[in-house]
C-alpha cells in the first residue's frame, strides 16, 4: 500500500482524554475513532490488525475442532426468557423494541441461543460430542467506557460452546480449549495468564479467565511465575491426547493464580518470593464449563445409546478479540509508538524516503516496494512528499516490524538502512540484500 | 470435513412455510435457521458460502482501489440530524434508547457516519480521491420480511463510500465500482443485470441497480439482452483506463435495462423482440453518485490546490453480501437441491460411501479424503452410517460441485464413480484417475 492513497490520518499530538497507553496510541497512530461514547470505527490499519488477530482466533479455534458458524446480533427478548435470566441481566442489556413492539435486545453473548439452535436440530446421542463458536460483534451498555477498545459497548467476541454427552467430556472439551487459548495468545506475542475463576453456583475447577498485566487494568492479579513458561510445545500435548491434555490442566492449576476475586493469601504465602508476579489485570479470555445450566432449562435432551433420554453438558469459551487489540499494544509498545509483533502487524515492512524529490531514492523504494510485494511481503510505503522526520516518527508510531530507510546519502554508498522497530537495531545493506533478509 | 463430526443438519422435509425455491433450500440443506422474523443464524454450510462470497466482494473491493475498514452497528441518532435524514427515515430504522436515554440507532447504511469521519480526519486535497468500504451487519426493520435471507431485517451488506474533488472524479470512481461489481456478480457465476435507477433530485444516470431474476422478485424487469453479453476482459478494460472505463459505462447505459420503476415503454418498443428479457427481479447491489449531498450537509470541506476550500462530491455503492448467498441459489439449483457455483461453494468436493460397515470401502474413501486435503482441495466426507440413497440425497441437496461415490461394487473393479453435480454427467474412474481429475 502506498500512503499517499491511503487513509492512514496519524494525529500529531497525543490524545489528552485517553488515560491508558494502548487507548491513546490507537487514535494517535489512527487505528480508530470514537463515534459514540464506547463505540469505536476502525480505520484501515486498525482493521487490518482486528483481522488478523481474528484470523489466529479461528486457526486455533479451528484446530481444537470448533466448527465456525455465525449467530446473529439481534435476538428476541423470549429467548432470553426461557433460559430464565431476561430479567435477572442487569442494564448492561441493550434491550430494543422493534417496529411491531417486541421485545429484542443487542447480544451480549449467545449461550441461550446456540442451546435452542442445538436442541432444534440435534436429536440423537451419535451428533456429539460437538464444539461450535462464532466471531461476533456484541454489546454491552457500560456505564462508564472506557480505555478505547479495552472496555467498550461495541466489542467483537469470539465465543464458542461445547456440548457433551457427560461430565468427563464435558471436561474434555474444557481442556482443549484450554490449550487453544494458550496458543492463541502465544501467537499474538503476549502473556495472557489463566486465573482461577470464580464458577458460581456449579463449583468445581472448570472456569478460567485469561488476564493480561495492564497498569490501570480493572482487577489486581497475583501469580507464580512458573505458569509463564508452561511448555506448550511438548510431545503428547495435542487435542487428541487426552492424559496430555489433563497434565496440561493440572500444570495450570498447580500454579498459584488469582485475581483479587479468588486470591487466597494463604497459598499466596507458600510461593516463592522470587516466583511472585503481581500487578492489575485486564481479562481477555474466559473459558467456563456450567454443565446442564442451559441444556435443562431450556429442554435440550438427546436420546442415549441406550434409549434413555439425555441432557448435554456445555461449557463455554470467549475471547475478547476487539479488546486484545489493545492488550497487544498495551504489552508491546514504547514512548515511540506501538511495536506490533509480526503475527499480528497490519504490514511487516515500511518503506520511507527520506527525500521525496530525489529521483534515485524514489527508483530505489518503488523497486524495492515492487520486490517486497512480488514475494507476498506486506509493505507499507510511505512515498509522501513529508519531511523524513515525519515520516520516520509516523512508522515507528504506527508500529511496523521493519523499516526501510532510504536516502540519497546512503544510496550513494549504495545502501539503505533497515531498522527493526522492537530492537531499534539498524543496519545498513544493499538494497539486494535488505530484500534476501526480509523475505528469508 | 468429516459429516460424522459436523453439525450440518438437513431436513428430511422441504419446510412448507418458504415461498421461494432459494429460502426452502437454505432451510432444508441447513444453511440458516430463523432466530426472529427476518433474522438468520448461519450455520456452518451457511457459513461457509458466506465467507465465499464476502470474499470475492472484498478481492473485487480492493482491486478497484477502495480500502477496507469497519463501521460499528449501533450509531448515534445525532449524527444523522446532522444530515437531515433522521426525522425523514422510516419505521424501517430500528431506533433504540441506551441505558443513559441516549437515542441510538442500528445503522441500515453508513454515508452520514463514514462523511463524519473523512471529515474529521481529511483537510487537504492531497488526500483525496479515497474509495473506502466495509462489510458490516446492517439492520432494516421490514414491515413484512419474507423470502429468508433475500429480504431479511439483520443483512450483511458491503458499502463502500468514494470521496473525489470534483464531478469528473466522482464519475471515474463510479464507473470503477460499475467494472468492479460487474466482475464481482460473475465471479459468482450470477447474472446480475445493471439498471438504470432513480437518482432522485441530483438527476443523471450515475445510479444502477444490479438485479437478478427471481420469480417471486419484487420488482419488474425489462431489459435488452445484449447487457448480459458484455466483455468484461477485452484489452484496455482496467481500473486505471478512463477511457475504457468509459466505454464501459456507455455500453451498459446504451442497452435498455430498467425496472417498473424507471421503464419507458417507448424506448422498450424500438428493442429487438428476440432480445427483449422481462421477469420478476431482486436487487443485490446498487450505485449512487450523490455529489455533495452529505458533504455539505455535513460541513466536510478540504482546502483545494489553490487555497480555497472544496467540497468533496461522493458516491456509496452497495452489495447485498448475505442476500446474494439465497440469490446465487435462485439462479442456480434444480428439484433435487442446491448446484454451487465452484467459487463459492461450500466444499468443492463430496464423498460419499455407499456402505459404511465395507471396509474396503471405508479405506478407498478415507484415503481418498486424506489426499484430496493434502492437494489442498476443500472436501466434505459423508462417513456416516447411514443408508447410501440418503447419504447421496444429501450431497445433491447440499450441492457440492464434485461427488465422489464409492461402494464394495466399483471397488471389485477398481473404480469410483465421479459425478459432475451441475450436469449430473458420472464418469467411472480409478481413485487414482478421480483424484488427478479433481486437483488438477
């Protein structure tokens, strides 16, 4: 993409109402705009990260064996009624009356439908186990939003939901998607801790909340640090593996990790003070396994292999897709800008010219520009007729891996600078060999 | 894929409340499920089709040159008193009340919003021409919805907005986005033909409606057939060529296409009789140059090359992305069920065993699924016990372009049976033989 077509509006000063640092840089580095309070437009570079962080949300999803499928926004009111907790949601609900006057509301998640979609279609035993999940926009009507995307009414969520014949398999899915979230934020390039989460009425160990550290985040955490460095890579840990599955979990539950919630000072005191993390938390994830909550009340039932009549255990697995955008800033970034990782940055490379009307600088990024794109590279070029200092203070505010820096001094020793943006190494290579490095 | 995992439910009736072939089929071959009037859930075939076709919008989107971002769904009434259409808009508007008494709105389109935006970002001529779009839910609160997902309230609708300096512009951008959803219709194996609409009080011919012949359609149609046999690849047809862009656009508005609405009886006489096509219509997508209706009304101004501000003049151009998921079915299925176009069908190929308890035959098909996924070929396997005649049903009521059929009879001869879904030709091949003709 070439900047000077793109509608890539970077403000020159920082925001002065935001209060957190991914919140600002998202309007600063022009990622999104505000359109009603807690209600955020994304403009193309936000966009193009939503999308790829989604699109890891799904592999992994996928992976794990959850089928995609897509409920709607809007939901009826009865819906809601028969699952019993219509009234029970509090004003976070947006609730709408249509044209005819009935009653709808904005969802905010989705158990109460999947379960009736389930339960119209599924009669037998012999269609589960089954894990669906959709990526959706939701609505929350927070009474006061704020940190940007962190903690807005429009959000994008992925949320999925399993059904299983019992308790064991109910726990099974549990633990693979499980594995499926820690994969899914390793790949994103952040620490998303999972905490022992309160699981109500059900009790029971099956509920986890994904909690990344966030200085103004809404709850303060406390944690062994030995739950970071959980070998994910092992041999026998796959979705198939049922006892590596269960070692997975139980090296999960093993390590002291609480919110403020569920913090217990006296197993907190028996970790080892140099294992001890703390600091305020910002949820992106929660997986929770309620059994027959759902199922029952709204009279999901499938006949069992041995005639009986039976009613699935469900559990279910969200993910903060919209608000991770900002837990990835919040985890990477500098008083420059933001430093994407590469799994998740809108383009890899950006190209600058330090001086626009000079003819062998522009041949020399139009050439390389070309190149990068041939090879599948994804390059922003800034080819803007802007001061170099402009330029070079709007890649690294916007964040990309890689820089190209070209100019008519070094083209005249024949090189150009390739900068990493996290390292802030440079280097300086022909253009021949700044092509062989980023597309090795 | 394998069926015996999926949640792909078929009804065994074609369900009698559908009016239209293309609802009936969606509902029985388990593409989308009715939540509310007029609101679907997509369920994963469904799913499946969608992200196909939103796909090939998105490719032929960025081709022409527009840029893709995302609006929210829930806007503020606010922002559309400041264009003047909030009072005027109809009961089709779902209006809603947050928990602050705010009036909000589901946004049934976005040119007030995304004329806000460039205007709070946008200042100088420099940054215009820009074409930007999104594919985003969209919510009309039909009065009576009917006909499924061709004329439901949720929709999802890809609008993309263009942003020039003067009228030349605007016309350039519009006739891009006519090449652009010429060649997007096709690729979906649709014949949408464009239509001289109403263009209200700005006058002109720079608005088309796009629409496909339905029987039950909601308009109807008169048109030259001459229009269905432009070539879209002839030399000199590209985004950047004015003048065969022109061309274009004056072959299109040359051969007679109008609605009742726009029909001239006195022009229609003078086509010739073996070219004349009347019919029921639907639209699935329409253009619309409106110069600087919302511009002005909105205060959107950007200072021009010679210092004096200017008023961008605007176009919005929009596709029904869900809708044409139940158009596609019209225009393509036949008593027994569903014929996807390859480009967007949901898997390109079906296997079917004809006996599940043949282990001969159980091994040619799972070897067979094993290969066609490692060349990379999307094949949904029916490994179900099931009775071969339902098993074979439902592939011709899915639709999938490709049937593999293997049972203990061909395999004693060392073949399987391909069928072509479309023309129902069958060709006995070995397995090797079916492979190398469904991945080449």
């Amino acid at each position: 993409m070439r900047l000077s077509q793109s509608f890539l509006p970077v403000l020159k000063e920082s925001p002065s109402d935001a209060q957190i640092a991914s919140h600002k840089l998202m309007l600063q580095a022009g990622l999104v705009r505000q359109t009603a309070a807690g209600i955020y437009a994304w403009l193309p570079l936000g966009w193009r990260v939503l999308q790829k962080v989604e699109q890891i949300v799904r592999e992994e999803q996928d992976r794990a064996g959850a089928q995609e499928m897509l409920m709607p926004t809007i939901q009826p009111a009865d819906l809601w009624r028969e699952s019993g907790r219509y009234d029970a949601y509090g004003p976070e609900m947006l609730r709408i009356k249509d044209r005819h006057d009935r009653e709808m509301l904005y969802g905010p998640t989705n158990e109460d439908m999947i379960t009736a979609l389930f339960r119209d279609d599924v009669k037998s035993y012999r269609d589960l186990p089954r894990m669906l999940y959709h990526i959706q926009w939701k609505f929350r009507d927070e009474v006061r939003p704020r940190f940007g995307v962190m903690r807005g009414r429009e959000f994008l969520m992925k949320d999925a939901y399993s059904f299983d014949l019992d308790e064991a398999g109910g726990q099974r899915s549990y633990y693979r998607q499980l594995l499926a979230y820690l994969r899914t934020f390793r790949r994103m390039g952040i620490k998303a801790v999972p905490m022992q989460a309160d699981s109500g009425p059900i009790g029971g160990k099956l509920s986890h909340e994904f909690i990344i550290l966030a200085p103004n985040g809404e709850s303060e955490v406390f944690y062994d640090a030995a739950v970071e460095s959980i070998d994910l890579d092992r041999p026998g840990l796959s979705y198939d593996d049922d006892a590596g599955l269960a070692a997975l979990f139980n090296e999960v539950t093993g390590s002291y990790a609480a919110t403020d919630e569920t913090h217990d000072p006296a197993r907190w005191a028996m970790v080892d003070d140099k294992a001890k993390r703390t600091g305020r938390g910002i949820e992106v994830g929660h997986i929770f396994y309620f059994g027959d909550r759902y199922s029952k009340a709204m009279g999901l039932k499938v006949s069992g292999r041995d005639g009986d009549m039976v009613t699935p255990m469900m559990g279910s697995y969200g993910v903060g897709v919209s608000r991770l955008v900002g837990a990835i800033i919040e985890a990477s970034h500098d008083d420059n800008g933001i430093i994407w990782p590469e799994a998740v940055a809108p383009w890899k490379v950006g190209i600058v010219t330090m001086r626009a009307d000079d003819e062998a600088t522009v041949a020399a990024a139009a050439d390389l520009y070309q190149k990068l794109g041939a090879a599948g590279v994804e390059t922003l070029y800034d080819d803007r007729d802007e001061r170099g200092g402009v330029k070079l203070g709007g890649m690294d505010l916007m964040g990309l891996p890689w820089q190209i820096i070209i100019g008519p001094r070094g083209l005249k020793d024949g090189v150009v600078e390739v900068k990493n943006r996290a390292s802030g190494e440079r280097e300086e290579l022909t253009p021949e060999a700044a092509l062989a490095k980023l597309t090795s």
